[in-house]
C-alpha cells in the first residue's frame, strides 16, 4: 500500500511493482487534485552530474546544448550547500543517501518515463551561456507534468490508484509489524491486510491544528501555497503506532504571499502569489509601523522568516511599499496584483487602511537616515538605517520618488519540515530506533532533512530517492 499519490508515493510505487510487488495506491484527493504540493512546483531536481555533456542523453531531442555551459555539481557542492541551509543539523545518514543516490535516481526517473528539459531560468536564447548547476534539470511542464508521467508510470505497470479514498489507521499484528491498512471511501471504512505500507502523503502544513501545535498560534492563519489535502494523516498514523520523530517540527518553508491569494493552493496560480521584493522597500503594518529588517539579506535567504514576522501582525497583514526607484525590479509576479497607488503617503494611507499618521512618521524618520541612491538589488550593499528601530541592514534607500505603492501581503506556508524518523532503507524506527516492520516514508513526511531553510530543487529530489528505496525494500518483505 502507497498512501499518497504524489512524486515520492508514485517513485515507491512503481519502485515496489518493478521489484514484484503487488501494489495499490490511495490518493485522498479527487483525481483532478492529485499530487500533494509536486503539481504546485517548478519540478526542479538537484543532483549530481558532470556538466551539460552529462545531461544530454537525458533531454528533450528538441533541446540544444551546443552553445550552453555548466560547470559539474560534485557531492561536495551538494553537501556544502545543503549545509549551508540548514546550518549542519540535517541527519548526516539521510543526507549521504540522497546525494550518493541523486544521479542514479534520476536516471531511473528518465527509465521509466520522466521527460526532463533544461530549468526554464536556464533557457537562455543569447548563447554562448554559461548556466547554473545546482538545479540541472527540471520536469516537462513542471510539475503537474511530473505527477501525469510518474502517473502513467504506474497505470502501465498495473497498478491501480484509488482516488478520494482516505487512510483512517494501519492495523499492526502482534509483533508490531503492519499486517493491513484502514481505509475510508464513499462507501465506508474497510480493511486492506498488506505486508508493507509506504506514506508519502506529505506534511500537515494544512492542518490548522497541528499548525498551532508545532509551529505556534502565528502560524494558525497562514494560507497553505499547496494542498489542502496535506494535512498530517501519515504522521497521525505513525505516531499512533509508536514511530519516532525526527527533524525541525517547528519550522516550515513559508513565504509573503498576496493578501488576495486563496486560503489553499489554485493550480491555476501555481507560483504566482509569493511577494520578495520587500528587500528593496519597507514593510509596514496596518498601525503604519515598520517591524521587521526589511533588508538583513536577499529574500531567498530571509522570506520565511519575513512570513512569520508578517503573521505576528495585526490582521495578519502587512504592506510592502515601494516609490518609482524601486518598481524597476519588482520580481514581474507582482503584476499579478492591484496594488493601491497615491502621490503622497497620506493618500496612499487612507486607500489601503494604514494609520495615516504614524505611517507618515514612519516614513519621514526612516528617509531623514535612508540614502539617496540606486537600487543595486544583486548586491548586499550595505546602506543601512543603523540609528531607527528596526534596523534595515541593506537597501536603505529613501522613499521620495512618487507615485507610491502599497502591496497587501500576509504570510503563507509550503511545507513543514519536521516527521518521522527514516533509517537509509526508508523504513519508520520506533522511539527505540528499531523498524517498525512494514512501515515505511518518503517525501515531505520524512523529518531530519531540513532545518531553519530549505533547499531549492532538494525536495523532490529526496522524495524521489527515498520513495525508490522504499518500494524496493516494502517489495522485499
């Protein structure tokens, strides 16, 4: 049994078919919705390669590389940067499988029908290139493409998935071991007897409850980026059965995202409402206060924090505010909103519904220290507000540039980081550290990979690595 039917769960389950395996897969989901958050992603993959040359056999015929450079992405740049991320505290046992097994993985992946092409940040058409390494290949038409190729993957193997069909409990034997599975569809509760379960159904990160739980009360409102589906049944389960945790529990991958976005991902929106340009502007809440270092560093270093800071507000929301110096780099996703528009402060104010006379002062005392100057976005630069409350370490430049903008933010989440404890088969370990016999996790539901940060591309790849390994081995019993 694969519960989830999502990148992890559909490597598992053709992983456990192509091993002998009879295999069944639960979706939670309506068709139209499978996939957890991978349909909600770039599909991007981080592995390890040799270059453009090494990838070539794995792309698109229509793809040409005569004129693009990319330099190897070793094992040690992999583990340098995922380090770097989570500040060294990822399980050193789960990290040294992912990177060992990223290439091979993925060569797998194209074996069984994954089409890859190059990033969509690297199709440059001014060639000679050089492009990145560190996110080498990425998934034909993203990932709702990944989810219809794993799909097919499966079906053709002969395995069935069963759409809106819930797992309720698994049954365990007097040992200990899983011996069947509780499910829930439209015609009621029934039971599965299997020798091995695999969940990869993703984190709780729409839980509200379980939000709170472990992440805290500022966290409760936040808009889920992905699924509403994800809402934390594998770990419910597991837990239930005795199986340890591992990972970062209270921290998650957030971001600002549009005050108008809907409460759960849209698919049809897919990546379009996170806000980070707030680094070359000043954030301020409906009181018209700052409240937080707009630019301690690039947003793809500070964007989670800046959610949660963003949560902690009145309303949970805030306003991002740019003049005419700035809209030249505003990220082209923020034409995807209505911003409010005035010539002075206090209009701008009174449109969006910020106290007016503390914004007012809020401005004034923030451009009496900012400096006159350009934008250099791709550069710390060092401009700073050291002597005001909050600082802004970089990007400090003065707001005077009329027509003033005003973006509604609040925080949203993508995925939580902390779940349960995986050893280098895949397999769930009890509070003791022994399997559970039968039960196994991969994907999002695994904690111990990331901590305080994610990794761009790093996500599916484990989802990938892992549910692989867990099919090979729940075939094996």
């Amino acid at each position: 049994m694969v519960v989830g039917a999502g990148n992890a769960a559909l490597c598992a389950a053709v992983s456990a078919a192509q091993y002998g395996a009879r295999v069944l897969v639960l979706e939670k989901s309506p068709k139209a919705f499978q996939g957890g958050n991978c349909p909600y992603t770039g599909a991007g993959f981080r592995f390890t390669h040799d270059g453009i040359d090494d990838l070539k056999s794995l792309l698109l015929e229509s793809v040409t590389t005569g004129n693009i450079a990319m330099s190897p992405y070793t094992a040690d740049d992999f583990r340098k940067h995922l380090e770097q991320a989570t500040y060294g505290d990822s399980d050193e046992r789960l990290v040294n499988v992912l990177i060992a097994q990223s290439r091979e993985t993925v060569d797998w992946m194209y074996s069984i029908g994954v089409q890859w092409e190059l990033p969509a940040s690297a199709r440059l058409e001014n060639a000679p290139s050089v492009i990145p390494n560190q996110v080498a290949l990425s998934a034909l038409e993203s990932g709702p493409g990944l989810v219809r190729m794993l799909t097919k993957a499966v079906t053709g193997l002969g395995t069935q998935i069963l759409y809106e069909t819930k797992m309720v409990s698994v049954v365990v034997g007097e040992q200990g071991e899983i011996i069947g599975i509780n499910i829930q569809d439209h015609e009621g509760v029934h039971t599965i007897s299997c020798k091995a379960v695999v969940l990869a159904c993703g984190g709780f990160e729409a839980n509200p409850e379980m939000r709170i739980k472990y992440l805290g009360t500022r966290w409760e409102n936040a808009k889920v980026r992905g699924s509403r589906y994800n809402t934390g049944d594998g770990h419910r389960v597991a837990l239930a059965v005795g199986a340890a945790t591992n990972g970062h529990w209270t921290g998650c991958h957030g971001t600002p995202i549009d005050l108008q976005a809907p409460r759960t991902g849209d698919l049809a929106l897919t990546d379009a409402m996170p806000r980070r340009s707030y680094p070359i502007g000043i954030m301020v809440n409906l009181d018209g206060q700052r409240f937080t270092d707009e630019g301690a560093g690039f947003a793809e270093q500070t964007f989670v924090q800046i959610a949660s800071d963003i949560l902690t507000q009145k309303r949970n929301r805030a306003f991002q505010i740019f003049d005419q110096r700035a809209v030249p780099y505003l990220e082209p996703r923020y034409g995807r909103s209505e911003p409010f528009q005035a010539n002075t402060i206090r209009e701008l104010a009174e449109m969006a519904g910020i106290h007016s006379g503390a914004f007012g002062a809020t401005v004034d005392e923030y451009n009496q220290v900012a400096h006159d100057a350009d934008y250099i976005p791709k550069s710390l630069d060092g401009r700073s507000t050291s002597s005001i409350t909050p600082v802004k370490s970089n990007w400090a430049i003065r707001l005077d540039k009329p027509p003033f903008l005003a973006y509604g933010v609040t925080g949203g989440i993508t995925y939580t980081y902390g779940g349960l404890k995986i050893d280098e088969h895949a397999r769930v370990l009890n509070m003791e550290d022994h399997p559970i016999t039968g039960l196994y996790a991969a994907g999002e539901i695994v904690g111990g990979i990331f901590y305080h940060n994610s990794l761009r591309a790093a996500g599916l790849m484990h989802g990938s690595v892992f549910g692989k390994i867990a099919g090979r081995h729940g075939a094996g019993l």
